[in-house]
C-alpha cells in the first residue's frame, strides 16, 4: 500500500466490514498491518468479530510480542463499516475502533509498510487513509511541521459505502 520514510509519523486508518467468516480458523479476523518491514518486523491490529476484541499482536527482530485483546466499542457491529486506525509516533503505536482509544502500545519496527490482512475472513475495505503527521527537521512544510505533500499524492475520493452483498 504505502511504505513511509524511515522515522516517520503518521496515521493509518480504514473503514472496514466483515462480508463472511471462515471456520477454518480458531482465530478468524480481518484488520490492518500498522507497520510491516518483514516477518521478524511488523504490528498488526486485528478486528475479531466472535470474540469481540481489537487484537494486537507485533514481531520485533524476529522476537514475538505479546498478543493484547481489549473489548470492542458497544456500538460495534461486524456488518456495519467500522473505523479502526492507528497512530504512530516513533515507537508507540495508538489503536482507535470507532474513534475511541483501545489500546497503546510499543512496537520498534525499524521502518515498514502499512497494509491490509485477513485471516479466515472476507472483508471490505473502504476509505484508506494515510496521514504524515510530521516532518523531519530541515525538511519543507507549510510551518506547522506537517510536508507540504500537495504535488505529491492525489486527493482520496469519496467512499462509496454502498454495500454489494
């Protein structure tokens, strides 16, 4: 999807609905990789729907972490589009469902992608958004630290949350 420059912040954050869970699976899920470098180096952050937790998981040089459940937000409904979104500045990472703050964590994942995943899962993916949210030193801004990326990355459109089903 994106791969930012090394050292930066940013956020990550998607629309996303559950179409069909497997059975294949003791754990199906679907989600987002809040940085991913390689297999010893990444975070993910989980929807999973049966159990009803944001679940989060991370691989720093190729050492796992642990995995941390918390409760969904009351008003989450696995059908219905859900915004889950992670903030990351340096190592922490802030995960958000429906706006609201789940979990924080730390993940030293020394530079990587952000993506979409699923396991056992099919899932719709709406409104992708990916945000820098500040700027190195000595590098171009508009003056309050975040780049000036107009030139660099066309407008998102609208989302269609038309379901298809």
């Amino acid at each position: 999807m994106f791969r930012p420059e090394r050292g930066r912040d940013y956020e990550f954050s998607v629309a996303v609905s559950e179409v069909h869970r497997g059975s294949s699976s003791g754990f199906p899920k679907y989600g987002i990789f809040a940085s991913y470098a390689d297999e010893d180096n990444y975070s993910v952050a989980f929807l999973d729907a049966r159990l009803r937790v944001l679940a989060t998981f991370g691989r720093i040089n190729g050492q796992a972490q642990s995995w941390q459940n918390s409760a969904l937000p009351a008003d989450f409904s696995p059908s219905a589009f859900n915004t889950l979104r992670v903030v990351k500045t340096g190592p922490t990472q802030r995960f958000y469902v429906n706006g609201q703050l789940l979990q924080t964590r730390t993940f030293d994942v020394p530079e990587g992608q952000v993506g979409l995943v699923v396991e056992d899962t099919r899932a719709d993916y709406d409104d992708v958004t990916f945000t820098l949210l500040r700027a190195p030193a000595g590098e171009n801004t508009d003056g309050d630290g975040v780049p000036d990326t107009t030139d660099k990355y066309p407008p998102t459109p609208e989302p269609d949350r038309r379901r298809s089903d």
